[in-house]
C-alpha cells in the first residue's frame, strides 16, 4: 500500500517546486556568488532574493537580519556563544528543560569547559513553562536567554514574545530555536523583542543542510565560522546556493500555505487524535491541548512500549516516531516526557500539508490491533489490564 508519512516534525518532504528553483545553480548558475563578473552578480542576486523570501515569512524588518547557516544546530551554537562573547561579564544561560539536544548539548559542554551557570527552567505536566522559575534566573549576570518557539516533540507553543520582553528588563539577549515554528505559524518579528531566531529548510519543504539565524540589526554578533567576508561577515564560507534558492522557495510556499496549515492540517491532526482515543481505551494527547502547534499530536498509551508502536506501524508502511529523531538512538527515556513526568510511552504523529484523510484513515484502521497486540504482552493482573 501507499506509504504513509506522519513524521514531518522529524523532516519533510522536498517540494517539487523546491525542487526545480535548487536546479539552475548546480548546472547553469554555478558561478560563486561572491565573484565579480556577470555570472557571479547573478547569483549573488538569486542570493537576495532568498534573503528576502525569509524576511517575509517570519516578518523581520531588514533583509540583511537573515544569515545563512548551515542548519538549525549551526544557528543555534552561533547564537549562544555569540551572546557569550559580546558578554564577557554575563557567563549564566537561561533555558528550558526540553529544550533540542542543539541547545541542551551545547550548554551542558559550556558548563563543563567555560564554567557556565546554565539555569534549566521546568515545564509542568502540560509542558508549559513555569513563568515564577523564568523570572527568578533572570539577573543581570544572564548573557542570553534561548526558549524554543515550538516544541519538537509535543508542539506546545511557548510565549517567546512575553519572555522575550521580560529578559529584555535584565538586558539579556533573547534567542529562540523556531525550527519547529517556522512555516507553520504566523510570525512577525519586527514587531517583537527577539534578537536571534533559528530556522531550518527541511522542516518546511526545504533541503537538508541550509537554515537561517535571524540577527536583530543592532545586535553585537560574533561569528562562529572565520574566514571571508560572506554573509555580512556573520559566517564564513562560500555560500550554499542551490540549498538557499531551495529554501527561500521553501518560505515562499509555506507563507503562500499558511492557511491550510493551521486549518485543514490540524483538522486531520485533530481527526487522528479524536480516533485514537475514540478507539482505544488508555490513552490520552500530552502536552497543552490549546497552545500547540496545528500539525503536531503526541498520544501517550498506557502498558505499551515506547517504541513497540512505531516498530509496528513501520512494517505496514507507515511512518511516526516515539520522540524526536535527534534523540531516539538512545536508549534513554525522552527527556521531554520525562521533564513533563509522563507516566506512559509515547507516540509523536506530525503532519503536513501533503498528508490526507486517506492517511489518517490508515492509521485508525491499524491501531486498535497495533495497540491491542503491544499490551498484550504485559499479561493480565492487578494494575496490569490487558486492552484488546
């Protein structure tokens, strides 16, 4: 049968549109957009252009605020330990406990070879923030304070905006990792206290290997990568064009399908969810059920292992995943559901706009007996039920 994809949080299918705009710069405009003549001036246009398509979506103010990266993780270490480096008086960090690895990984290594306080703010059992936490590790001894947008695994919405006004009071730099965010929600940056916001093409149709770091003019930015002049001399390196042609096509698109993301997505979001806990008994959606991404739906289901669920369905073609891909090569628990003290295994479906009904009605046929099958070898007793 038809394969059925319901992993987009993890990355996306290319556009074809996409596609067909990274073309031309592997054949016909392969000229490097930093040179001189005629053929390099019009890739450097082709360059601008993307620039611009980015500045439209998330809504920054200036074109020359996006920098192309190499991906969310690159912007994300930039952003950080630029923030270090034009603050060398202010050495505390303010983050969340569920943050992605890219930010988590990195302020745990800053703690051990810089001497980094890093305060990880708590989440509830919904996910959410715990404001009083935030508010009590802001001091003026914090360089800069990184909040996801959008949480990769259960899709709660954190509010970046108010927190970001709030760091602003301490003189923090704001940071947050939209990668999750971006292309399916509304954004207008220039209307925000944000300094720095990181982004990611395959999250939104896009290629792998290019993202974004969006830098509030003004903002007193260190590289990470040293070298030429590239980029407005934020970062070195000669620019990846077919991947920055893909992915200001990629921004293009998902502001042109901003609306069918945030209706008829999360009507077949809402449609999967509703079925599943229609059909099987134990289960219930983790996370805020109203601040959540539109295209995201994170089931947890009671005796069943973590990753029994996923195991099964991909054998019929069918793909999900039981937390974040940059994760679940370990075997630890995830470490947002753990954050949230969820009792129970779960599982992450993430849609997109090239899913269908058809899709959702897959899912719901097979997981009854999916589920059924998984519990079954708990055995029968006290506190220990068998679902069939």
């Amino acid at each position: 049968m038809k394969p059925v994809y319901l992993d987009n949080n993890a990355t996306t299918r290319v556009d074809p549109a996409v596609l067909q705009a990274m073309l031309p710069f592997f054949r016909d405009q392969f000229a490097n957009p930093s040179s001189a003549h005629a053929l390099g001036a019009s890739v450097s246009a082709a360059v601008r252009n993307a620039r611009r398509q980015l500045q439209a979506l998330i809504g920054a103010e200036f074109d020359d605020e996006i920098t192309f990266t190499s991906g969310g993780t690159e912007s994300d270490n930039a952003a950080l330990l630029s923030a270090l480096e034009a603050a060398p008086n202010r050495t505390e960090i303010v983050t969340s406990a569920v943050e992605h690895p890219a930010v988590l990984t990195l302020c745990a290594h800053l703690e051990k070879t810089r001497r980094v306080k890093v305060h990880r703010i708590p989440v509830d059992c919904l996910g959410r923030l715990d404001l009083d936490a935030y508010m009590a590790a802001l001091t003026p001894r914090v360089a800069i304070v990184s909040i996801m947008w959008a949480n990769n695994e259960t899709g709660v919405i954190f509010p970046v905006a108010r927190l970001a006004e709030l760091a602003k009071e301490v003189g923090a730099l704001f940071h947050t990792d939209a990668v999750q965010a971006v292309g399916k929600l509304p954004m207008d940056l220039k209307s925000t206290l944000i300094d720095m916001l990181s982004l990611s093409g395959h999250k939104l149709h896009g290629p792998k290997g290019i993202g974004a770091l969006f830098v509030k003019r003004g903002v007193n930015f260190h590289s990470l990568i040293k070298g030429g002049h590239q980029e407005h001399n934020r970062r070195a390196g000669t620019e990846n064009t077919p991947g920055i042609a893909g992915l200001g096509t990629a921004a293009e698109l998902a502001l042109k399908f901003m609306d069918d993301e945030t209706t008829r997505v999360k009507s077949l979001r809402d449609r999967l969810e509703g079925g599943i806990l229609q059909r099987i008994p134990g289960t219930c959606v983790t996370g805020d059920p109203l601040q959540r991404l539109p295209n995201t739906a994170n089931i947890s289901f009671e005796h069943v292992d973590s990753d029994g669920i996923p195991l099964l369905l991909s054998r019929i073609g069918i793909a999900c995943s039981s937390g974040s891909a940059c994760t679940s090569g370990s075997l630890e628990p995830s470490h947002v559901l753990s954050a949230m003290k969820t009792p129970h295994a779960a599982v992450r479906f993430s849609l997109a706009r090239d899913n269908s009904e058809e899709d959702i009605d897959r899912v719901l046929e097979v997981m009854p007996a999916i589920v059924g099958k998984l519990r079954s070898f708990f055995g029968s007793g006290p506190g220990n039920p068998v679902y069939a």
